[in-house]
C-alpha cells in the first residue's frame, strides 16, 4: 500500500517536474542496502512503477496523439539537454538555436537531444567540466524567490521604479546569506554520515551508512541537473533533503556542548 501512495505521489510531482520519474528507483536502492530484501525491494518498486506509468499514461497518450511520436509528459527534455550541453554553452539556460524553430515541438526536442548527446561523446573533457560548473551553480545562490516575487516587492515597498530595484538588494543578501549558511551546514551533515561510514566493520555497513536518504536524495536532484542544465531554482526538490543535514549538523554540535550522548540512527 505504502508503494502504491508513493508511486502515485511521485508521478504527481513529475507532471510537475518529470526528474522524479526515476524516484522508485532511487528509493529502492536504499531500501535494499538498508534492508537486504531483495524479493521485498522488488515487489514494492514493481507497485511503484506501475502507479507511475498508469498515473502517466492518460497524459503520454494525449502527447502521443498530439506530437506524432512518443512524449511521456513533456517536449523540453532534448532542448534542456542541449543548453546545458553544446560548444557555446556556459551550462545554464540559453535560446534555442533559430534553426530549431522550424521544426515541430516532438522535432525539435528529438534533435536537439541527439545533437547534445553527441556532443558529449565527442567532447568529454569539456562535458565533464561543465558537469562541474553545472553542480556548483545549481547550489551557488538563492535569490530567485526575490526576483520572482520582485514587482509584488516593489509595490509593498512604495517604489516601483529603479530605487525600489535597489531595495530589493538587501533582500536578496538576507536570503544569500541564510542559504550560504544552510548549505554549508548541510555539508557538515553528509561529513557526519561518511566519518560513521569509516567506523563500519564491513563493506555492507559502510553501503548502508552511505545510503542514508538525505544523502542520496539530495545527490540524485543535484547529478540530474548537472547533467542537464543548471539554474539556481533547480536545487528546489532538494530543499528538505539540505535542511534536514543541516539539523542533523546542528544538533550533533549541540550534543557535544552538552558533552551528551550522539545522535542514534532510528
């Protein structure tokens, strides 16, 4: 039943972001290193998957019947590869080349995925350099939620002309600041998880300490998009999963002021 809700819940948040259609996979990962079930693992992310794709498939036959070609949930998936992978590409969002624009949506998407795909064969190098950048820009700022919200802003403050612009900066730094400290807690975090994997007695221990769902989580959101293409709102699903090594970091400091004991795995 729990597979079944969270097959459901997954395919849910990839209509709105299709990067959690592989979340059962993900899931089940853990769940074997931590369980050891095989047989359990396998029947759960078999009822996960199959929400998934029943959940999916009303949409990806609507995309189907409208764009000639199969289309699971949506037509960016070739042009988000491409800006994120191509030779003039810094990694983030760019326009489409013009060219592009003559061909049909399903079209479009084919060959601008075939045409990144290529690229990153036939340049390594540079694609692993970008896969870098990439990381560390999706994770660099936080800042977008003042943008987006920057005319609303502008009005609340009373100036909506290029002074209230500027009042806006100090927004912006408070929300900088408070994320900068936040993910840098976050990092204290995964150190905590891979100083305890270092006292494991056995490979199998070391895998299950490492597999800890933050951990992992947080590394499937943040690969995903350095793989494809980085923007700062891009490191939104990964939120809970960044809080969450920041408390854990927070509260093992606040354990050893209190000389108490450390926190135990529950």
């Amino acid at each position: 039943m729990r597979a079944l809700v969270a097959g459901l819940m997954i395919a849910a948040a990839s209509y709105v972001r299709p990067v959690a259609l592989l979340l059962p996979a993900v899931l089940a990962g853990i769940d074997l290193l931590q369980s050891r079930r095989l047989g359990r693992t396998v029947a759960v992310v078999t009822v996960a998957f199959a929400a998934v794709a029943v959940a999916i498939a009303p949409w990806a036959y609507r995309n189907t019947r409208l764009h000639g070609g199969f289309v699971m949930i949506s037509t960016n998936g070739g042009p988000n590869l491409w800006m994120g992978n191509n030779p003039r590409s810094d990694g983030g969002y760019m326009p489409l080349p013009e060219e592009a624009m003559q061909f049909s949506e399903y079209e479009r998407a084919r060959r601008l995925g075939e045409e990144a795909r290529r690229y990153m064969l036939d340049d390594p190098a540079r694609t692993a350099a970008l896969f870098v950048r990439k990381l560390v820009d999706t994770h660099l700022r936080e800042t977008i939620a003042v943008h987006w919200n920057a005319e609303g802003l502008k009005r609340r403050l009373g100036a909506e002309s290029a002074p209230g612009t500027q009042r806006l900066a100090p927004l912006k730094g408070v929300s900088q600041a408070y994320w900068l400290a936040v993910l840098l807690l976050a990092f204290g975090g995964v150190a905590t998880v891979l100083l305890r994997s270092r006292s494991a007695d056995s490979w199998r221990h070391v895998a299950r300490e490492l597999a800890a769902p933050p951990v992992v989580l947080w590394a499937y959101f943040a690969v995903l998009h350095a793989v494809i293409v980085s923007q700062d709102r891009y490191h939104f699903p990964s939120i809970p999963f960044i809080a969450m090594l920041a408390a854990l970091a927070l509260h093992l400091a606040a354990a050893r002021d209190r000389h108490a004991a450390p926190l135990q795995r529950t």
